[in-house]
C-alpha cells in the first residue's frame, strides 16, 4: 500500500523567497509521484509528474521536483515566491497507472508581501 | 482543451435526502474516480469505475453507489444524507495505459455538497 507524509500543513514565506514544500512516500513498488496545486474553490490542477527517467522534473508556473529513491523524498521546489502561487498544494502516489492514487494531507502555502 | 465536467457545481440538501452528481471525462478518457473533500481535508478516494466496471473501491458509504455508463460518464448516488456528507465532491478521469498515459488524474472543479 502505498502513502504520503507532507510536513508543515501551512508554509509561509515572503515574496521572492525560495518555496520548499516536503513529500515523503512511501510504496511498495517503484512509485509514480505527483504534484497537484489547488486554488480556493477549484479543482485539483498538475504541477509536475514522476513517472521514470530524469529524477529532476519541471512543472509549471516554475515549480520542480526532485524524485530521489534513497530518502522516498519528491520535494517540490520554487526558486522566487509569487503571491498568485499562494493556494494549497498536494503530493500524491500511486502504484499502477492511477490505481491505488494516494493524496498527502496538503500544504497551505502563504506569500507574504 | 476538454475538461472534465461536473454537474451540479453546488448543490443544497436536506438531512435524509438523496442527490446526484454528475461527472463527464475528457474524451477518450475510460477510467473515472470520485473524490470526497472535507473542509481543510485531503480528497478521500471513493470508488473508481474502467471500461464502465468498478475497479477500485475506497471509504465510500454503504449510502453512496456509482456507475459508468456506456458513453463512459458516470453518476454518485448519494441516500439518507447526512450532515457529514457536506464536502466537495471531485471527480476525474484518466487514459488507459495502453494509450501510452503515465497515470495522472484530470480533476474537475468540483461540486460543492451542503447538506442542512
């Protein structure tokens, strides 16, 4: 069975601050990992993905993530904070193509001005 | 590009109704998933139907049933409603993986369930 710890529920940093949100996982199986941001009263959307391959991956609106199997980690970073990426964001596991598709609890990301 | 289309967005009930969302995938899109969202909570995975078959099943209450349909949209039936069932409710599709898809979810936006 697969599972994700995100560490902090809400993360605050300052406008133009590096962003660092934590996921570990953990699995079973060689894992497909992802990240989803989701905005006040909206869907979930896609930042990024893991699949195989390069374990540096680019999403959008400047956010990466690297998958590195030894510490079961895919942090999701951001060089400079915009305040429009203030929203709540999720990683996310799963084993087989969408099956078994496991959410972390969230984290809350605050700009500040 | 193709959404994934939830209907109702925001939907009003009282205790110990029934109600119904609908959800419709991008096209070409076989498998769906539901999704519960409480306030402030991770989405709980439901039930998830391919080729119109379940195929996966999570917390969903004995209250709840789901089917896909032969147009592959699919429907979450939800009896004797209760205060708890408030949430948003998200559903969204994927691509088989014979279809050379690397298995993430497409979400809608939601519908927002009030039970009163």
């Amino acid at each position: 069975a697969q599972s994700v710890t995100q560490l902090g529920s809400h993360v605050s940093v300052s406008e133009g601050a590096l962003v660092l949100l934590r996921c570990n996982y953990s699995s079973s199986v060689p894992p497909y990992l992802f990240w989803y941001v989701q905005y006040p009263n909206q869907g979930l959307q896609l930042l990024l993905k893991y699949t195989t391959g390069a374990t540096l991956v680019k999403g959008i609106n400047g956010f990466e993530a690297e998958f590195k199997k030894s510490e079961t980690s895919f942090h999701l970073t951001k060089p400079s904070a915009h305040m429009s990426d203030a929203a709540e964001y999720f990683c996310a596991v799963s084993a087989v193509y969408g099956q078994n598709f496991v959410f972390g609890p969230g984290t809350r990301l605050s700009v500040l001005p | 590009a193709a959404g994934v289309i939830q209907s109702p967005r925001h939907l009003i009930k009282e205790k110990r109704e029934t109600a119904t969302l609908k959800c419709y995938p991008i096209p070409r899109h076989d498998t769906v998933y539901w999704y519960q969202q409480g306030p402030g909570q991770d989405p709980q995975f439901l039930i998830s139907f391919y080729e119109k078959m379940q195929s996966d099943k999570g917390s969903i209450p004995d209250r709840f049933s789901a089917q896909q349909f032969s147009d592959y949209h699919s429907e979450l039936n939800m009896s004797s409603l209760e205060l708890g069932d408030s949430a948003l409710y998200f559903c969204a599709s994927s691509l088989d993986p014979g279809q050379g898809a690397t298995g993430e979810l497409f979400f809608g936006e939601g519908s927002r369930l009030t039970v009163l």
